[in-house]
C-alpha cells in the first residue's frame, strides 16, 4: 500500500510517500483527509494506492 500526504497549511509543499508491506499492513487502515502527526507536523492524507 503506498499512502501520499502533504503538510497541512498554507505553501506549496512536496507531497511525502509511505509505503507499507508485509506483516506491517495488516492493523494498518488510513483513508483520504485523515490527519496525522509525524515529526512535530501535521499531514493529511491525499491519496491511497493499493
């Protein structure tokens, strides 16, 4: 599963791409506009591939 998020607030970021396999996708469940804190910033999911 690759998920592409992006920084929310304002400027135009370059998106971040995380890519899950194997036994670490199994608890693993996301959909578009959650949002997340990963090193002090907040992302929103913009997009899910299988």
């Amino acid at each position: 599963m690759t998920v592409i998020c992006k920084p929310i607030g304002p400027g135009n970021w370059r998106a971040m791409t995380l890519q899950y396999a194997g036994p670490q996708l199994a608890p693993f469940t996301v959909a578009v506009g959650e949002r997340f804190t990963l090193g002090a910033v907040v992302w929103r999911i913009c997009e899910v591939k299988p």
